[in-house]
C-alpha cells in the first residue's frame, strides 16, 4: 500500500512539472497521456512473463513514471518551440519528428540497452536486477513507440497557434502574465548558459581546463567507490522482531518455559512491541528441537503508532537486547527477522567455522567463544554468539560383546532393542476411514524414563531366549554436543552476529573475517552462509555489471551514429552519475547495497538521455554549416529546456522514494536517494561538460565533412 501511494504521489509531482513547463492543459495532456499508456502496458508483459506485484517491480514502476515521460515531453518541447517560430501545428509535428525523431530512438536504445547485462545475472541479486530490468525496459519501449506515435498525432490535433489561445478572462490574463514572466526568465537563462558554455568550449585552454576538472572528479569517483561502505540488502523493519532463549544444557522443558514467561513479559512490556508469542522446547536460532531452548516472536504495533513516538525496529530491537540481559537464567539474544524470506532464520550474518582435521568439536567450540568474545569488543560488531554447546548430559552406552558371544546374543539385535525402545521403529500401514495410518514400535513413555529403564529391556538371543539388556551393557554419564552441525561435509560450528547501527554489512563481514584469520589455526577455516554468503558471492558483480552497460550502451550509440567517436561525447559523463549518487548516498549515511547499485544502472542511461539531446541537435547544426563550437552552443540553448523538464520529472518522481517512511522504507530510501542526487548531480555536470566532450572530440577527429550520411566517419580512422 505505502509503495501504491509512492506511485500515486509521483505522478501528481511529473504532473506539476509538465504542467509548470508547458503552461498549456493541451500540451500538458500529451506526456501525461503516457504515463498510464506506458504503466499499463508494462503491467500487462509483467503478466506474460509470470512476475507478481513485489516490492521490486513496483519500485521498477515509480522510477518509469520519471522516465517515461521524458520522451513524450521532448516531443511536446520541440513541437511547442517550433509553433512559436510561427509553423503551424501539424507542421511543427512533422518538423519536431526530423529533428529529434533519432534523439528519441537513442534515448530508448541506450535506457533499455543498460539492462541487458543485467538481465543475466544469476543468483539473488540477478533476481533483483532482473525484476527492474523487465519493468524499465518495457516501459521505456513503450514510452518511445508512444512518443515516435501517439505524441505528435495528439499535438497535431490538439496544439493551437498561440494567438489563438489568447483568452480576456481575468484568470486567464494572470495565468498569461506569470508564463511570460517564467519563459522570459527562462530565455534570459538559457542565452546566460549559451554565453558560459561558449567561454568554457571557445578555447583550446579552457577545453583544457575543463577536462582537468574532469579527470578530478574521476579520481572523486574512485575514491567514493572505495570510501561508501558496501551492503547488500537493507535491513528492513519487518513488524516484529526473534527472540532466541538457551539455558544451560539439560535443562528440564519446565524450567525453560518459565524463563520464557519472564521474558515475555519484558517484552510486552517494552515501547512499541504489541505482543509475545512464545514456544518452549524449540531453539530460534537452529530450528531444531531441544529442552533448553525457547523463542519468542515479538510483533510491533502499527508503523503508525510506533512512527509518532520514534519506535523503529532498531531502536525497539536495542531495547531489548538492553532488557533482556537481567535475566540471569539463560542467554537471551533479539534479532531481526531476515530481509529475504527463506534465506536464513534471521537477520544479520552467520559464519561456519569448520573443522577439517578432527571430529572432537571441543577445540573448535572454544575458537568459536574466542571469535565472538573479541567480536562484541570489536566496534562496529554486536550481539556475535553461538548456540552450539558440547556439555549436553548424555549417556554412553559400553556393550561387553565378549559376553554377548558367550551368551549368543549377536550385536546387530542389541542395537536394533535400544533403537525400537527408546527410539522407534516403522512397522507397516493399515487403512482406516478412507484414510493410510503408520503403524510404529516403541516403547510407552513410562518404561524410559531413566538409565534403570534402558537396563530392564530384554534383547533376543540366537537361540530366541531373551536376554536382560543390563547383563550385557554398562551406562556411562558424558556430556557432548546435542547437535552437531555439518557445512560441505566438514563439523562446524555456526557464529551468528550483526552490524552494529551505521555500519554496512559489507563492513562487519570484513572485520569478522579479519578476526577469523588472527584467531583459526592451521586445519580449521570458516565459511559464509545464508545471506551473507550470497553477499560475497556478489562480491564486485556490481563493477562488471556497470562497466557491460556502459559497453552495451557504447555500442548501441555506435550502431545508430556509425560512428566510434560520437557516442564518447555521450559516455563520458556516465561516470559523473556515480560520483553524484554515492555522494548523496554517503550524506544520509547509507551504504552501497543492491538498490543502490540498480539506481546506478538506471543513471547510466538517464545520464546519457541529457548528453544525447545535445549531441543530437550539435550534430545537425554542423550539418547545417556551423562550426563545431556554433553548434554545441545552440544545442545547449536549445536543448536546456528539455533537459530541465525531463530531469525535474524524473527528479520529483522519486523524491517519494526518498522520503519514503513505514513498511519497506529502507530500501525505498536507498533506491530514491541514489537515483535522486545522481540525476541531479549528472544534470548539472551534464550541462557544462558534453559540450566540452563533443567539440574536443570533434576538434581531436575533425572532419571535412560533419557526419553528414555518418558513413564516412566510421570509414575513416575511427
């Protein structure tokens, strides 16, 4: 519901942006006739290819109603500019389709082109990228074929001469009034920015200057890169939050659930917790049975609620990790539920330390208190533990079988006595009211209850005489591990933990194994499991994944242009979106995780939407005879309107995402914050530096002829 009121909200603001800019209900109709034409059509090839309304592809849809307005508004832009150099409508249509027909096939290419990569990543976070890649790509197709289509028909048919939407009412005359303030202001600016590009592109030195500035926010880039903590997938405030109970090993089921009891009600108790379901004899944290353990769900109250008084998981979590220690009966421990359903029991990591020499779990028991001791001292580290014990009350069962020879009594028939008894045994089925029931040996309950018990069982002899059990065993009080755990074939031993507040996940998995290695001897390793191993399986996936949709878009530009040189001038500023999003990224105090790193992908081809709107329009000014300097600078006058317009809907579009609160809000807020401080700072870069781009590389690759049938360029040296 909350990401359906995102959706709403950022139409509404795409809808004042359009609105503002084009100061005409008619011409604002067309792009926003796109938004539901586009949305639905992406949710009907979500249908065909089996994907449901999660959380990813809804998210996909907010980022599409920034984006697939944009083409449709670079339409509408250049139809309502040539209408005021006098065409008529119809011809300003036909006009507006040869000078920005190609711009709008190339922004199309390169958005869906981005995600291609993507698409074919496996795993998890293939998943993710997969769900936004079908949702973006799909909406963008269809975004174009309605903008190549449906655009210029409806202006055609709509758009007035305007002298002709003149109107005397006093409204109508204010309405006027502030328009022409806005476009006069708007023109003064354009023709500002036109004279500043000028100096920045009118000299070799100043192309100079300006590609150092470049190469300085390169190194900016790599130095974000390497400084914002890494993640994966954000913690989210699921609603509830595991408490894991262990007493000491033995103890009785009664006493466990009296500890229980107590620390329910603590927890009901504490601000912002509703409730306490709990269950007694199961270990939260394993998932398996056993007397000692206990865990207790603690549901939150209403987003709602807890939103008035501050009452986030974190913080209710904090609170009873605080709270819960004045039990001095057991160790108790609160954890989050984990971000993905299905992979792990909780929240945070879980290392397996492996013993790979010896099946004698003592030694690595103690490694592993070791490791979580100096973890909870390590800061960026809390609430590292371990549930696995090896003090678990057990007997040890000696069978004399010299004397079960003697006796006649084979082996085989004194382990199958204590398996039947104290275990239990299949038998066969039988039918029974239309239904199968088992049939199964074992003994009643009150005939194992204690060590004398296993002693009065009787085993069969060859002869078939029944032999007393006690005559041929002798029981032994041990202790041992209740449950041994096995990872790849090796006994291990699980570490559980979580990253302390403000610090990424990809931070705590560096400090725990840089811990691990101090502390493992020879024979004995660890390895990464549940989300924490698809975490590091990720690894640097996210680098290649860039760098590939950056080629793929390259080489769909080099396809359309036939040329090597012009869709440099576009890629270039790719780069500067990530230094602008992790720079926003950073100043909320987020980390790179997975929606972070889809927001970059996004940015590679919003970024060079910008740059293809002036390159486009700076090509066809050389065609017309100016020089390469006269050509970027009218593009850049020309063509700042469309690219204000289409990034303030975009930008608005998802300042939703940004100030997302309540179910789901962290991974909102990640995926907002990136694409929202990346489209602004590229937007910015964008404007002064693609027109650097492209007159150095038309300066460096002059031609007698500009590109004109583009055909000679990539014959030549290119």
């Amino acid at each position: 519901n909350e990401v359906y009121v995102t959706i709403a909200e950022a139409i509404l603001l795409v809808v004042i942006v359009i609105v503002v800019f084009l100061q005409s209900w008619r011409m604002a109709i067309v792009p926003i006739v796109a938004i539901p034409v586009s949305l639905i059509g992406t949710l009907a090839v979500l249908l065909a290819f089996g994907f449901s309304l999660n959380m990813l592809t809804l998210f996909g849809l907010v980022l599409a109603v920034g984006i697939v307005v944009d083409d449709a508004i670079v339409v509408v832009e250049n139809i309502e500019r040539n209408i005021r150099l006098g065409l008529a409508p119809r011809a300003a249509a036909h006009k507006t389709m040869d000078e920005v027909g190609n711009a709008v096939l190339a922004i199309s290419l390169v958005l869906i082109s981005v995600f291609v990569p993507a698409a074919f990543i496996p795993g998890i976070s293939g998943q993710f990228y997969l769900q936004f890649a079908i949702t973006i790509a799909v909406s963008t197709a269809i975004s174009a074929f309605n903008s190549l289509t449906l655009s210029p028909a409806l202006a055609g048919v709509l758009f007035k001469p305007h002298s002709e939407e003149h109107s005397n009412f006093f409204l109508a005359r204010f309405g006027r009034a502030l328009a022409n303030g806005f476009n006069n202001g708007f023109d003064r600016m354009a023709h500002g920015y036109a004279w500043l590009v000028h100096r920045l592109v009118g000299t070799t030195l100043a192309l100079a200057a300006m590609l150092l500035v470049f190469a300085g926010l390169l190194y900016a880039t790599y130095h974000m890169l390497q400084t914002v903590p890494r993640g994966f997938i954000p913690n989210m405030d699921q609603g509830y939050a595991i408490v894991v109970v262990q007493l000491p090993e033995g103890s009785s089921l009664a006493r466990t659930d009296a500890v229980i009891q107590k620390a329910s009600d603590i927890i009901r108790k504490t601000p912002g917790v509703a409730n306490a379901v709990a269950f007694a004899g199961f270990n939260g944290a394993t998932f398996t049975n056993a007397s000692n353990s206990g865990v207790i769900f603690a549901p939150f109250k209403s987003f709602e609620e807890r939103l008035e008084s501050g009452d986030t998981s974190d913080k209710i979590i904090g609170t009873l990790f605080g709270s819960l220690q004045s039990i001095q009966e057991a160790f108790i421990i609160a954890l989050p539920p984990p971000p993905v359903r299905g992979i792990g029991n909780s929240g945070g990591f879980k290392m397996m330390l492996q013993e790979r020499n010896s099946a004698d779990m003592r030694p690595i028991l103690a490694l592993a208190n070791e490791i979580a001791g100096k973890a909870n001292q390590t800061p960026g580290l809390m609430g590292v533990f371990t549930t696995f014990s090896a003090s678990s009350p057990q007997f040890f069962l000696a069978i004399d079988r010299d004397k079960a020879r003697m006796l006649n009594v084979p082996i085989p028939n004194i382990f199958e006595t204590l398996s039947i008894n104290l275990g239990a045994a299949y038998v066969n089925d039988f039918n029974a009211f239309g239904r199968v029931y088992q049939v199964r040996a074992q003994a009643d309950q009150a005939f194992r209850i204690d060590r004398d018990d296993i002693l009065k069982l009787k085993v069969r002899s060859a002869a078939g005489d029944l032999v007393p059990l006690g005559t041929l065993i002798e029981i032994r009080d041990v202790t041992g591990p209740s449950l041994v755990q096995r990872y790849n074939m090796y006994v291990s031993v699980p570490l559980q933990g979580n990253a302390a507040p403000g610090v990424a996940t990809g931070t705590a998995l560096d400090l725990m194994e840089g811990i691990a290695a101090e502390s493992l001897p020879q024979g004995t390793s660890f390895e990464w499991t549940e989300l924490a191993f698809q975490e590091r399986q990720t690894g640097n996936t996210a680098v290649f994944i860039f760098g590939l949709s950056v080629l793929f878009v390259f080489l769909a530009l080099a396809a359309l242009y036939e040329s090597w040189i012009t869709p440099f001038a576009i890629v270039l500023i790719v780069p500067l979106s990530v230094l602008a999003a992790l720079l926003g990224v950073a100043f909320r105090g987020l980390d790179n995780n997975i929606l972070v790193q889809i927001g970059l992908i996004v940015l590679i081809g919003l970024a060079a939407k910008n740059a293809i709107l002036i390159v486009e329009f700076a090509r066809q000014g050389e065609e017309r005879g100016l020089d390469a300097v006269e050509a970027a600078v009218e593009a850049c006058r020309l063509r700042l309107r469309p690219i204000l317009m289409t990034a303030f809907a975009f930008i608005l579009g998802v300042v939703p995402l940004v100030i997302a609160s309540g179910p789901g809000a962290e991974m909102r807020q990640s995926l907002g914050t990136a694409v929202f401080s990346g489209m602004l700072g590229v937007t910015v870069f964008g404007l002064f530096l693609t027109p650097v781009f492209y007159v150095a590389l038309r300066r460096t690759f002059r031609r007698r002829r500009p590109e004109a049938g583009l055909a000679s360029e990539s014959g030549a040296a290119e």
